[in-house]
C-alpha cells in the first residue's frame, strides 16, 4: 500500500433498494456533503435529486450489455478523484458488498494508498420481497435464504454457480440482476430435480411506488414474464415463502 500523502476519502455508499427513506441517515449525510459523485441510475430519480449542486456529478451506470464507464475506468476515476484531495461518494444501488462490485473497487483505492469507508445499504434481495408482501424466511416454509447473481461476469468460459446443488436447497432462492436470464436460470433449476410447481415471484422496483409483483411457477414464470413485459430492475423469489404474497401483501 502506498503513502497517503494528502489524498481525498471515498466512501462506498449503498443507497438502499430505492425507496427515498430507506436511505440511512449517514448515506443521505455524505451525498449532501460530496465534492464528487459517481452514480449509476439504479438509486432512482428521487435519490439522485439530493446531490448538491456544487458536487461534481459523474454517470457511471451499467446496464446488462451497456455501461457508461467500464469497471476499469470507474475504479481509475475513483483513483484520480480522491488524489486530488476532494471527498468522493461512489453511489450504488442496495449494499456495496452485495453483487455491486464495491469489493473491487475497496481493493483498487487500498492499493493506491486512498482511505476507503464502506456505507452499508438495505440490500433488494431482502427490502424487495418484505416490501410485497413475501418474507424471505418463515418458520413454516424456509430456513435457509441463498442469494445469487443472474447475470455473472460475461467473461468468464464457465458459470461459478452450481445449478444442481441450488435445486436440491430446501429454502428460498433469491436471485438478483436475473431478468435477461430468467428463463436459462429456471430451467437448470427444474434440470437438476426442482419441483417445477415452486412459487416464483418476480418484484419489478421493489420498494419504490411503481413497484409491481408478478408471480407464477418455475414451469410458467418465463412465458408471464415475456407477456407481462418485465423489465430490470428485478429480483426474482423463489421457494414456498412466495405462496404467503397474496395473504401478506398490502
């Protein structure tokens, strides 16, 4: 690790999973006071209207197939941000450390001798169901709760996830970033022995007011997502829990 010399803090901020007043008070604290912020859209408008005026806002969104910045030059902007003294906020949808690549970035600036701050934020795979409706754990249905991506590295030859031992969890199946992959994603579930009857349960926006609950089967989810028109950002829910939406949601 290098010197610190007089270099800038970066604080890896979670901004929760969109819903304005489920940001923590730090993260809302630290927006306010940036110098610079680098973003991505999956914050929403309402969030994203708090940067002051006076902080330098960069864009750095990545969409499945499209990204403003490539993690390469998100991490180099970061670099060169704080090494001009200033305070830079890297804005993230949900938590850092959950599938938001804040890990990278943490290790990239450690390196280079930059003080990092890690702000936790209320990760979608949890905040997403409870909101429609679906606890991730009960008593009488799941034990256990797995959360994994739907949409690994694309450069990678082989998949990271085992699609056999995931079909025999007895728990709930969360799985985030899966939309462009749902239907690749359930049928290695049904492959490798899931009952295709399970509930599945699609959350478009999860918490904020446009949010909408789509639900069916691992044998059916796929062709209502494609007629339904579901778009990211999703979380998909998978297990018994689902079957208690209609009773607990609003």
């Amino acid at each position: 690790m290098r010197d610190r010399k007089n270099y800038g803090v970066v604080y890896l901020v979670g901004s929760g999973p969109g819903d304005p007043e489920l940001l923590t008070i730090k993260a809302k604290r630290l927006i306010t006071k940036a110098d610079v912020i680098l973003y991505d859209q999956l914050p929403g408008k309402e969030i994203l209207a708090m940067m002051p005026d006076s902080a330098e806002k960069i864009d750095v969104g990545k969409k499945a197939g499209q990204h403003t910045l490539s993690q390469d030059k998100i991490n180099e902007v970061l670099v060169k941000k704080a090494k001009e003294g200033r305070m830079v906020v890297r804005l993230k949808g949900g938590d850092p450390y959950v599938f938001g690549r804040g890990g990278e970035e943490a290790a990239e600036l450690r390196e280079e001798g930059i003080h990092v701050e890690v702000v936790p934020g209320i990760t979608s795979a949890i905040a997403a169901p409870a909101c429609a409706g679906i606890p991730v754990t009960h008593r009488e249905h799941a034990s256990m709760l797995t959360i994994i991506t739907g949409h690994e590295d694309p450069t990678k030859n082989d998949t990271s996830l085992d699609w056999k031992l995931l079909a025999q969890f007895n728990g709930t199946l969360v799985i985030l970033m899966g939309v462009k992959m749902l239907e690749r994603n359930v049928s290695e579930l049904i492959k490798y022995g899931r009952n295709k009857d399970t509930p599945v349960a699609i959350i478009e926006k999860g918490t904020r007011a446009d949010q909408r609950v789509t639900t069916g089967t691992l044998a059916s989810i796929a062709e209502i997502a494609k007629q339904q028109q579901i778009k990211a950002p999703a979380v998909t829910v998978i297990g018994d829990v689902v079957s208690l939406y209609k009773e607990l949601k609003e």
